[in-house]
C-alpha cells in the first residue's frame, strides 16, 4: 500500500518492522468537551485506514491516549488547562468531567461507526512512566529545570523541524497573540516536560515528583504512551495535521533523545474539516457535534459518507447544503442496495473478485475513499449478479464502515407505506417559502420542527424528499 508520510513529504509504500503485524498509534481526545465534528473526521480517517490495514491481512495494535490532565488552551506551554477551563464551567471534578466527555467521545465513535483501539490509555494513569522518561531526559542533557519547571532542550538535536513544514518565526503566533513569552525557555521552540510553576495555582490535579508537586507537559504522555505499549518502535503515528506541529514534532524530538534511535517512520495526518466562515467547531454559532446532526435528522453514518467522499489530504468544506447532498447520496445507495436484498443468486466468487479490484487499488493508492466509493457504484452498476453485487459491496463495507447492508434491511423493513402528516407538509411547504424568501433563520427554525415531529427533509435536482427519521 502507498501511503503519504508527512516525515518525508511523498507517497511510500508503508512497510511495517515485522511482517504483517502493524503497531498504530493515535492522539486520542482531550476530554474537556465533546468531540466536534472536525476532530471525528481525523478519526473517522484513521478507522478506515486501520480496517483496510486488517482486511489486507495485519494484524493491528492500535493505542490511544485520553487526555486529561497538561493541555494548554494554546497546544504550546502558554494559555490554560483545558481541564481546567471545564472545572470552571461545569462546576465539577476534573475527574467526572474527564469520565463524562470520554464516554460521550466514544459513544459518537460508535455513532459514526469507529471501532475502538484495543487500548485506551488516560494520561494520569501514567504519571510514574512521564517521571521516569523525564528523569532520563535530564539525566542525558535533554532536559533542564528552569524556575521550577522542567523544559526540554530543542538546541541539543540536530533536527528539530522534523515535518519541514515550520520555522521559528512560526512560534511567534503565541507572541502575536499576546501571551506572555516563557522567559524560563532557553530557546523559544523548547517546551515543558512537567510543570511546577505556572501561571494558574488552582490545577486541581498535581504530583508528586523530584521537581515538586506539578503535572505532565502534554506532549510526554503520547511519547510515554506510545512507549507503554508498543516498546521501542511505532509502525504509524496519526492525527490531525493541527497535531503536526508542535505536539507531534515534540513527541519526536523527546522519545528520540530518550531513546537514542528513530521511534516511527510513518506519519499519517488528516486536514481539516472548515466551515465557510474559516471555524472548524462551530457553523453560525452551533457547536457542531455529532448530537446535533442526529437533532437535524442526519444519520451520523451520513457524515461518516460525507468525509469518506472527499481525500483525507484535502481540507474539507461543512455546510448543511453539503451534508445534504451526502446524505442524499447516502439513501440512495441504500435504496439501490436495498433492491439486491433477499435475491435467489449464488456469488460469483471470480466476479465479486473483479468487482473488489479498483476497490483495492484506490485504497492501495494513499487511501482514497472517494475513489473507493465510486468503486461500490460501479460494483451495482455491474452486470454481475444480485448475490455477487451485495457480496462485493458487504466486503467493501467492511473498511468503508457505512452500514450500508444493515441501513438496506432496516429501510426494507419500513417501507410499509408511512404516510406524511399533514402538518408536517404544511412546515415543509412553509419551509419552501422562507427559503424563496432567503429567510433562512425562519427556514432552519421550521426544519427543526419538521425534526422534532420525527420526519428528516433533503433538498435534491428532483424537489423535496421527506423521510421518517429511523
Ligand atoms: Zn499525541
């Protein structure tokens, strides 16, 4: 398979240290809040790229981390604890605030069909592993105490910008936003390994350490992590590219210096989801979470189709029209999948092969999904037949994770006539009119109506389409 690593700026084929057998580890979540929708397409990528790597015959480990404690609202050293910013607005513990926004992030993956890594690991169940690598950071002139904090030395590596992508006037964002620059730092790109001093004395969780009572930097948990369970080398590292930098390039710099070899040679990392307005969370002031698709009417699959539909190296654009379209699409595939149900055929084993290969290559070709898709169109628009054709796309589904078989049976079993209420055709008909308008406030607020009576509306070429929500 060719995947594109960031390390090296091109398309390599991806080969793992042993045969068959793939170490994958993925930034997971700071459980500060809930996962908006641009975080889960990183996710939602990973999980195919971790699928197809099992159906081409891998067996995969994959780790995560949750993080609970050391991220700073900037990624770098300065802003605040986002724990720390949610114990302020929700009144609670760090830790029942981290247990509620880590079982709501993965009750969304299983929304959006994301199978879990088989270890999950929060980052304070791992404090006695960041001392420890800390320790041995300063011990080989890594690392350096400055007014209680302890830093990590960037000018002892011979690379620091291992991504290429960044220099150091890049680190003057911090600067230009007016945040205080570190004047512990001994160089402007070093970062913290554990802080004892800062600038917010209410961090509700601290520990004891050589240095004093502090808490982990963010960064050292996805080293110590990553080392925990995968030894001394990773086969593939992944996030979103926002991770690239700093956090990844200091994940590097650290479990390098620690230990004295290179630690993953493949980097994989997915662009960003944008709204038209340049935001990734938020759409006119709606915090954009899997929770409020299924409020809208959207199945959460149809956003999982939705950024299956485009590369995983290209920024995404969200709107409400274009999810429309995608969910559009999405029924219609289940509708024509829907057709092949209950078919008398036997498969065609060499058939449902042919029908698998341009699946294969476009997945073999630096994992592109969209490609892969047209691939399931082409295998129903075959002259195969109906058993051959459903065997073909239930294979595919099996990476692509659309629930597109069981989605099939499920609209099969309701296509007992439902009739539309007439109130809901007079929202729909006033819907129409407040868009003619250009009131699309009005139109939203009588959509959400629609939504809440238990019926879902989509604009498509042929007028509009009002199903049941299932
Ligand atoms: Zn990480």
């Amino acid at each position: 398979m060719l995947l594109y690593n960031t390390l090296t700026h091109k398309k390599e084929p991806f080969v793992t240290a042993e045969p068959g057998k793939v170490k994958m580890y993925t930034c997971g979540p700071t459980v500060y809040h809930y996962a908006h929708i641009g975080n889960l397409r990183s996710y939602i990528m990973e999980d195919v790229l971790e699928k197809y790597l099992s159906a081409s015959g891998n067996k995969v480990l994959r780790i995560m981390n949750i993080t609970d404690v050391g991220h700073l609202t900037s990624d770098g050293d300065t802003g605040e604890d986002k724990m720390q910013k949610a114990v302020k607005r929700e009144h609670k513990s760090v830790m029942s605030i981290a247990q509620f926004y880590t079982e709501a992030f993965f009750a969304d993956c299983v929304k959006l069909n994301i199978k879990k890594p088989e270890i999950v690991q929060p980052a304070t169940g791992c404090i006695p592993e960041f001392i420890a690598t800390i320790e041995k950071l300063i011990e080989k002139g890594y690392a350096y105490l400055a007014g209680g904090n302890v830093y990590f030395d960037t000018s002892k590596l011979e690379q620091y910008y291992v991504f290429h992508d960044f220099k150091e006037e890049d680190l003057d964002v911090g600067v230009r936003e007016g945040v205080e620059a570190d004047e512990n730092k001994r160089n402007k790109a070093d970062f913290v390994l554990w802080f004892t001093k800062s600038k917010f004395d209410d961090q509700e969780l601290k520990w004891e350490s050589p240095w004093g009572l502090g808490y982990p930097g963010w960064h050292i948990e996805c080293s110590c992590i990553g080392m925990k369970y995968g030894g001394e080398t990773l086969d593939l590292h992944c996030g979103g590219i926002d991770n690239a930098f700093p956090h990844h390039t200091n994940e590097i710099a650290q479990s390098e210096a620690f230990l004295g070899h290179s630690w993953c040679k493949h980097w994989f990392h997915v662009l960003h989801l944008n709204t038209n307005d340049g935001k990734m969370s938020k759409s006119k002031g709606e915090f954009l979470t899997v929770s409020l698709l299924e409020q809208k009417g959207y199945s959460p699959l149809a956003y999982r189709f939705f950024c299956l539909q485009s590369h995983y190296r290209k920024s995404l654009v969200f709107s409400w029209e274009n999810l429309d379209n995608a969910a559009g699409a999405y029924n219609k595939l289940v509708a024509k999948i829907g057709t092949l149900l209950n078919n008398t055929d036997t498969v065609d084993e060499a058939k449902k092969a042919e029908l698998l290969k341009p699946f294969t290559e476009a997945m073999d070709n630096d994992l592109n999904t969209a490609l892969a898709i047209t691939a399931v169109y082409d295998a129903l628009k075959s002259d195969a037949n109906a058993a051959t054709k459903l065997s073909a796309v239930e294979a595919m589904d099996q990476v692509l994770s659309l629930g597109l078989i069981d989605a099939a049976k499920a609209s099969a079993d309701k296509a007992e006539n439902t009739e539309i209420p007439a109130e809901v055709l007079a929202l729909v008909e006033a819907r129409k009119e407040a868009r003619k308008a250009k009131d699309f406030a009005k139109a939203d607020e009588l959509r959400d109506q629609i939504t809440a009576l238990g019926w879902q509306i989509r604009e498509t070429r042929q007028g509009t389409e009002i199903t049941p929500i299932q």
